[in-house]
C-alpha cells in the first residue's frame, strides 16, 4: 500500500498528534503557528498543550490504531504526526495509510531501526556507515565470553528492543558488564531477548536529526542530550535532563560527514532495501578521536531535543511535515533562526527516574513563559478537578530560553526553573555546561579591534614608516652612559665582520595595569624583553639598551622601581644599559600616567643573520618555546574583560592557584627573555628560523619567517598552555581565531629546524620547557600559513569554570523605558545594553510611547524591544492613564523605569510604586536651572559651563538624588538649539553609566531620606 499524500490545495488542516510528553507540546506549539493548520488534535495530551492556541487534547485509544483510523475519518483530519517510538515500531503508520489518511512518521518496517538495535547495526554494518564494533546475542553466557575476550573494551551492553531510553548500561569493566547482561536480560522482557554487546567509544554524545521525505534528508543545527540525572554526568540514566542547541562541538567538517557518510547514507540504502523512511531520523551520535560515528538511530523526534530545536525552526513545520510526506522535501529549504541558541532544563519529581509522587500543584509557570526568549513545554503534568496545573509523571516540564550567546540562554533558563515552583523539583545546573566553552571559541563577540586595537591599522603604520626608515639609514654609531650619547665598542665584543641590528618597542596598555595595580618593577624587563627578544629573532646577540620614560609629573619612587625593572631585564639579557631619557610633560600626560618606549642593538657576524628563508622545507620540525603568561600583547582586551566582569585589580586571581596573587599581579608576569638559553642554538648553524611570538599573535608572527608557499601546523596538546588563557577566552567570550590572532596562547617563540637537526638543537636549549609542536608544509593558494590542531579541545575543558554566569550576575535587571518622542536618548540606553564589550547588567524589556509612531518606537523595534503605545488621551485623568502604564511595566516585570523624553508629569501614586527603580536625564546641572526650559535659563544667567544630571525621581520635579553628572561647556553665541544637541552629546555618556550604576547595585536610594547611598 502506497503512502496517502496530503492534499495542500485545499484551506486549513486539521491535524491530529500523538503523544502527552514535553516533545509533543513542542510540536503542538509549533504546528499552532502555521496558518495552514486549522486545529491540532491531542491524544491524550497534556495540561500545557490544552493551553496552546487552536488547540485541544482528546480522548482516543492510541493503542488501537483501527479506532485512531475511523477517529481521524469521523473528524476530517488531514495529517496524523506520531511523536512516540512505541506505535510507530507497532505499524499505526501502516494501518492509517491503508485507511488513506496521510501520517508523518516512518512505516513499521522503516522504524525497525530504532525498534531492533540488531536491525540497526547489521544495517549500518552492510552499508559502511561508522559504528562502534559489535555484537549480538540470544544467550547471556556467550555475551559474557564475548566481552571477557574481545581485543576492543566491549564495555556497553544494550537490550535489542525498545526499552523507554534506558536499556543501555555502559559499563567500567568487564565484569561490570557481564553484570549488565544479566540485569538487562532479567528487565526488559521481550526487549532483551537478543542482547547487544558494543565496543566502547569514548567522546562526547550529540544528537543530530532530520527531515526525510525517503528520497532526501534535510539535517537539523546539532543538539546535545544530557541522559544523567546529576550534575557532571553523575546518577542514574533517565528519558533525559535537559538539551541544548546548536550544540558547537561539531565541526563544519563534522557536519559534513554526518549528513553524507550518516544520514544520507541510512536513507539511501533503506531505499535500496525496499523501505521508504517518511519522518524523522535521529542520529545519537559518539565524537570520537576519528570523526563521528553512531551509538543509535531512532525513528521520531527526541526528548528533550524537539524542545531546544523548534523554537529555532524559522519555517512552517506543517510544510515540513507535508513535504516529506508528499515526497517533495527536496523543494523546501528550511530556515533557522541565527547566531542564536536555545537551552532547555528538565524539571522532574522527586524520586525520578523511581517511583514519585503525583498531583504536586505547579506555580509561576505564566510569569516564566510571559519572558521575552522564554516557553515553558509540558510533559508530565495535568489540570486538578480545581483546574490548576500539577504533576503527574518523572519528568513534569522543560524550561526553554533562547540567547544570542549559549552561556546567556543557559543562565536565563536556570533562572527560569528557579522560579518554577512544585513541591521536591529536581532539576541540573550544568546543562549546556560542555558546550559553553566551545560557543565562544566559534562565535565569541569580543574582539581585540572592538577593544579599541587594529592589527590591521598597525600593519599599515609600519608599512608607512618602512619608506622613512629607509632614509635614515648610516654608518653604527657607538656611544656609553653619561655623556650626550652611548659609546659601545663593538670589536672588543669579539665582532670581526659584525651586521648591527636594532629593535625598538614597548608594552602598550599592560602599563594600564601596572598604574592601576601600583605594581611597577616589572614592567622595565617587558620593555627589555621586547625589545631583545626582536632583535634575537636574527640571531643577533643584543648589547646595549637605551629606555624612555615620559610621564606628566615624576613620580621619583615610581621612575625608579621602572628603571630597576629595565636593569633585571638587561641583566637576564646580558646587555649593557647605557643610557635613556627620563621625560616631564603636564601638557601631554595626566599625573599618575607613564609611558615607556624601548631601544636595543645587538650584532651577528655577515652571512649569520637568520631567518634562512631560503632554507626552510616541507617536513622541517617547529620547536616551541613556553611563555610566562600573556607576555606584552592584548592587554587592551584584557582590560575589557576585566571592566565587563566589574573586577578589580587587587580582587584574587581567578586562573591562580595561589590564593594570596592578585589579578593584577598574576596579568603582570613579566614577558620571558630567551637570549641567555637560545643564543648558543641559533649561532649553530642549525637554526633555520626563529619567531619572536608578539603582536598579531601565532597566525601572524610565525608567517614573518616563512616562504610564501610554506606554512606550519602545529598541535597545541604538545605544549602547555598557562591558565590565563582559559580565564581570558571564557571570560571574555573570545573566538578561537581572535585568540590565535591576538595572543601567544602559551609559545613565546617558535623555532624551525631539519628533523636531522632536532636532537642536537633541542640539547644546546637550556630552557627546559620547550617542546616539539609540529612540522612545516606546503601551502597553495589562500590556505593560511598557521593551521592550529586541537586548540579548542585543550583551552575549552579549561574554560568551563570561567564561562559560567551564576545565577546572581545573568539575571539582568529588566528595564522599562517610557517615551514620547525620536528617542535619542533611548538610542544611548540600547546601544549599551546590547554592546557585549559592555557586559551590561540591565535590559531593555519594553519601550512605551504615549503617542503613535513616533522615531523611538522604531529604533526600538529595530533592536528587537518589545513597544506599547498608551495614548494618555483616551484616559479621562492623569491616574488612570498612569495606572495602565504601571500596570504594562508589571506585567513585563520591570525593575527600572527609565523616562527619556517622556513629556508627561507623573502622577505621585505612580512615582511612589517605583521609588527608587524611576531615573531620569535633565538638561542642567541640578539643583540649577529647573523645569522645562534649562537651556534658555543657561543663556540667560551668562553661564559659562551647564550640563545635564540623572536622578532618581521624586513627586517634586527635578529634586531627586543625584546620581551622576556632566558638565557642558556654553560657547559664547550659542542659540537654545545648539547647546541643547551639545548637551545631549553629554547626555548619552550620562545617562547609561547611571542605568548601569543602578542596575550593578553600586546605587541605591534611601527612601527614608531621599538620599543617594553609595556601594563602589
């Protein structure tokens, strides 16, 4: 019998779904938003799904697939999808065709291959498709045998049938898994009548599922599951916790095999056996050391994964499901939301996955799915006789948010479960903990140009300053310390034929740090070091060292603690310090600030100086060698991350294990100088290149010593990468090629060298942490010159602990701003809500207008902001069109107000409900200049300085605390409208950095007494 096709010429479908978990209501809520679905039929349903739009649950027996036929033809339904495995493994898709009514879901003879796990892998097996290494067995005594004598660790044991999820026990050691047989061959009934023994495949387990029509398969954004009850993995297996997606440890190159070697594969060669696959195919996928291979297939939707990947479906789902079953999905191109992930958090009874109990009542679930980003999917729940909603199954709801950022979503939907309330809830706080990390290397917003640096813009200065070098060029001068200049004779240096090389630097906003932190005795050997190491990159031995120090008041004590950095680091260099420049400038720099500039020459005998570009060859070995820390580049980023999180300088060191460091000393390790123990190496003959690994980071260092048509690929499992680049890339939220880019990552410099020349290279290093990283290869056309291996599978178990947002810091305060007009202002409050450099703790939750269609409703609906227009004229009295607004600001949950450019004088009652969460921006310096007209009162008093002040709001206009302030030169001439656009100049710095007060808690008011209290 041939498969019914749905009939898309007519109006609206009726659709009947089947099934009563979270992944059915996913489906409902999903299916309700297509216009071309006249109604979604429920059997039996849930609590949640009798809430959906279009929506109602009915009472039909499932498991009688004749009656759920005639049920369908009685009802006029036009589609039946299946949630489920159990009907779908028992034929229900079989009878309702042969009743000529249309079903989304696979045939019993396709759905063998969730249903038979002997099914499935002598499938896989017959047509190539990866799996781990197996066997079957009737007898539990020959499984036994098999896994005490397997030459592969045949550690996990499964029941062949269907087993609810939990018919895999995998197992530490043999004779655990020995027992496993015999406790699933004991439990499961008919479903382990035939036992499967599987090899142990070790990585980490995603998801990834399908559309197929039976001819093709459109692959879904990748999920991971969490199966264990516990955090970290731990307790006993259950129908599963909680998912996210995408999940980011697939590759591009993973997904690439999965879909060709995988999925289309399953399809293909279902269809050369004879069976059409019209449904889902849900790959449950092991990432294995050598690419992606298959733990199972199941024949339907997951559960929890249909929660987390629905709410990201752009695309009609009902034109999904009929294009599949009308053979055509071929034709569709399915679309996602982007840069955008959704975290789903299981809430379960007590006991579960045992016995627990039921009709537990469930609290704030409308105040959870009023959030914007938030939906709420039912599972195990149903109505009271009293209609509310209460328990009734292990796993009673999922929790689902969405965010731009995976750590984001991850912490709105723990929020969201905390607030979900049932008696002996139990639910995970790690979900989406394993793929934090991996998010940010791939898509991580913080970059070091937003930080405010341009490697780019920096390339293109030293280029320009190449052609005025060029006509500088002389005779090597000499000189010594005391006179007008250095004397250094470079032939009692034991020199016969020398080549003089010089190199000039110095430690950009590391010094930020060291002035913060009041720590400056390190900073003069990053001067040298930077220096030094430069120059050695040319094999040459550095001998005298000039410094500059400018500052605009000295500091005595400062200059000197500076000056005996600089000697440490001539010291370690073995070069002479002969003399600098200690310069005084008010006018340029500000009390307290210092800058430091660096100059060194060194010489190499003619015919010595490296790199021997010429030299280099495919297959050449790269020496690596181990950096201190973050040396002296990216701390311009570094300084961002550290203002983003709100930390201070003196705050213990987050990535130290010694609890007494500060953050600022730990960031101020001093930059490694290599002359000492690399000179001798590089003098050898041996050496083919040395990289100084310095600004532009390994991608952009390594290639200034290569040929253009040779690269490297290096490993980073070979070298030990130190903490604070964990720290630096979670808590910032750093990409993986912005931190390869950026930052040594732990190799202060890299050497290239014959593999004849390893051994006796590697022996002549003093530096005893150094390692062999890689090979040199052959490059064609725009490949890059730095392949780095592995670098995300070691820095990311190291970024777990730095990627978290606990519960107190990412819940944002909820922001309501009310307005009446282009909104300028409110374009200041979104510009720095949304900046991720900005970490701010507040969002805009809604925008309200008192009139239509003004330019603030725009710039906010343009953000993605929700927008309410309350017409003050439709309200007969002020307090009642103040009642609706406070009423619209409660329902969104609002804990800020924020009135900007809003012409309204509020009403006492309302300015008392939000006392001390209501700010405002005026245009003056309060307490002068009051009331509406600050700017003609200015002019008029002959001022020559106004500016604006935020305050909290208090019944009496413009008397409330003050909370920050700018003052706005008046310029002889000014009109009323040119101060006023300078003044708001001003207005947008003011007004931001006092939400962002507010909303950190640094700022409160004491009601008591009206006045400002301070927490800094």
């Amino acid at each position: 019998m041939g498969v019914a096709e749905i009939d898309t010429t007519g109006g609206p479908t009726k659709v009947l779904l089947i099934g009563s978990g979270g992944r059915e209501h996913a489906i409902a809520w999903k299916l309700a938003q297509s216009p071309k679905v006249a109604h979604i039929y429920v059997a039996p349903g849930n609590a949640g799904i009798t809430l959906e739009k279009k929506t109602t649950c009915v009472n039909v027996d499932i498991e009688d697939h004749q009656e759920v036929a005639n049920w369908c033809k009685q009802n006029g339904i036009g589609m039946v999808v299946v949630g489920p495995e159990d009907p779908l493994s028992l034929g229900i898709v079989d009878v309702l065709n042969n009743n000529k009514i249309p079903v989304f879901g696979p045939r019993r003879a396709a759905a063998q291959i969730e249903a038979s796990k002997h099914f499935a892998k002598s499938f896989m097996e017959r047509h190539h498709i990866p799996t781990a290494r197996w066997k079957s067995f009737t007898k539990p005594k020959e499984a036994k045998y098999y896994i005490e004598h397997a030459n592969f660790p045949a550690l996990v044991v499964k029941a062949s049938g269907l087993a609810a999820g939990k018919g895999v026990i995998v197992a530490a050691n043999a004779k655990e898994a020995s027992q496993a047989v015999d406790e699933i061959a004991s439990t499961f009934g008919k479903a382990s009548e035939t036992i499967i023994v599987e090899e142990l495949l070790e990585g980490e387990e995603v998801s990834v599922l399908g559309f197929s029509d039976g001819n093709t398969v459109s692959v879904m954004m990748p999920s991971q599951d969490h199966k264990r009850l516990k955090d970290g993995d731990e307790g006993p297996n259950t129908g599963g916790m909680g998912a996210y997606c995408p999940c980011p440890l697939l590759t591009e190159r993973d997904m690439e095999i999965v879909n060709e070697q995988i999925m289309k594969k399953t399809i293909q060669g279902l269809k050369s056996e004879g069976v059409r696959y019209i449904g889902i195919l849900y790959a449950g996928l092991m990432m294995t050391k050598d690419g992606p291979k298959v733990l199972e297939f199941n024949c339907r939707f997951g559960d929890p994964e249909t929660q987390v990947l629905l709410p990201l479906l752009e695309s009609d789902l009902f034109d999904a499901f009929s294009a599949c079953i009308n053979g055509n999905l071929g034709n569709l191109e399915l679309k996602w939301v982007p840069n955008t992930y959704t975290v789903g958090v299981v809430m379960a009874s007590a006991g579960y996955p045992g016995t627990y109990a039921k009709g537990k009542e469930i609290t704030k679930l409308q105040e959870v799915n009023s959030l914007p980003g938030h939906v709420v999917f039912h599972a195990g729940t149903k109505l009271s006789d009293t209609g509310k909603v209460v328990t009734s199954g292990g796993r009673v709801l999922i929790a689902v948010a969405l965010g731009q950022e995976l750590a984001l979503a991850s912490a709105k939907a723990l929020h969201a479960v905390n607030m979900i309330h049932f008696e002996g809830a139990q639910f995970r706080n790690d979900i989406a903990k394993k793929g934090i990390s991996r998010s940010l290397l791939l898509k991580g917003r913080m970059t070091y140009k937003g930080s405010g640096v341009d490697i780019v813009a920096g390339d293109n200065l030293v280029r320009n300053i190449t052609a005025l070098t060029n006509t500088t060029k002389r005779t090597g001068s000499m000189g010594s310390l005391g006179g007008f200049g250095g004397l250094f004779d470079i032939k009692a240096a034991g020199y016969k034929d020398p080549i003089l090389v010089s190199g000039t630097d110095g430690v950009g906003t590391k010094l930020k740090i060291a002035e913060a932190s009041a720590i400056h005795d390190t900073i003069g050997i990053d001067l040298v070091a930077m220096c030094v190491n430069d120059i050695l990159a040319h094999a040459a031995e550095p001998l005298f060292f000039l410094d500059y120090f400018a500052t605009g008041k000295l500091d005595v004590e400062v200059a000197t603690k500076v000056i005996i950095g600089v000697a440490e680091g001539c010291r370690q260099a073995g070069c002479a310090l002969v003399g600098g420049e200690t310069a005084e400038m008010p006018s340029v720099y500000e009390p307290g600030v210092y800058d430091v500039a660096g100059f060194a020459v060194g010489a190499v005998e003619k015919g010595r100086a490296l790199p021997y570009t010429d030299k280099i060859e495919d297959g050449d070995i790269v020496i690596g060698l181990s950096s201190t820390g973050l040396h002296s580049n990216g701390f311009s980023l570094v300084r961002k991350i550290v203002e983003k999180h709100d930390l201070k300088y003196t705050d213990p060191c987050p990535f130290s294990n010694d609890p007494n460091e500060t953050l600022g000393r730990a960031l101020l390790a001093p930059t490694k100088i290599y002359v000492k123990s690399l000179l001798p190496a590089l003098r050898s003959g041996r050496v083919k290149a040395f990289a100084h690994i310095t600004g532009g980071g390994l991608t952009e260092n390594i290639p200034r010593v290569l040929p253009k048509k040779l690269g490297v690929e290096i490993d980073a499992q070979r070298w030990k990468m130190p903490p604070v680049f964990a720290w630096v890339a979670g808590a910032g939220g750093i990409s993986e090629p912005e931190m390869l880019k950026t930052f040594n990552c732990g190799l202060g410099g890299i050497l290239i060298v014959s593999p004849a020349d390893q051994q006796h290279v590697m022996s002549m290093i003093t530096d005893d942490e150094m390692y062999v990283i890689g090979r040199v290869r052959s490059v064609f056309g725009d490949d890059s010159q730095v392949r780095v291996k592995n670098f995300a599978d070691v820095i990311a178990p190291a970024m777990k602990k730095y990627t978290e947002y606990p519960l107190g810091r990412s819940t944002k305060k909820r922001v309501g701003v009310l307005i009446s007009g282009s909104g300028t202002n409110l374009q200041a409050l979104i510009d720095h809500t949304l900046d991720p450099l900005k970490g701010s703790l507040a969002e805009i939750a809604i925008v309200i207008s008192n009139k239509e269609g003004v330019e603030g409703l725009k710039r906010a609906e343009r953000a993605g902001i929700p927008t309410k227009v309350i017409s003050h004229k439709a309200f007969p009295t002020r307090e009642e069109f103040d009642t609706e607004v406070m009423k619209a600001l409660d329902l969104m949950n609002v804990e800020i107000v924020c009135l900007a450019g809003f012409m309204r004088i509020l009403s006492p009652s309302f300015v008392t409900h939000f006392r001390g969460r209501l700010i405002n921006v005026h245009p003056a310096l309060l307490p002068s200049f009051k009331g509406a007209d600050a700017h003609k009162q200015a002019i008029e008093a002959g001022v020559r300085y106004t500016g604006c002040t935020v305050h909290f709001v208090e019944v009496e206009v413009d008397a409330g605390a003050i909370i920050t302030q700018e003052a706005v030169p008046v310029e002889i001439g000014d009109t009323i409208e040119v101060l006023q656009e300078r003044v708001k100049t001003y207005e947008h710095q003011a007004y931001p950095r006092a939400l962002e007060l507010l909303a950190r808690d640094k700022v409160r008011l004491d009601t008591t007494n009206g006045k400002a209290v301070w927490n800094l």
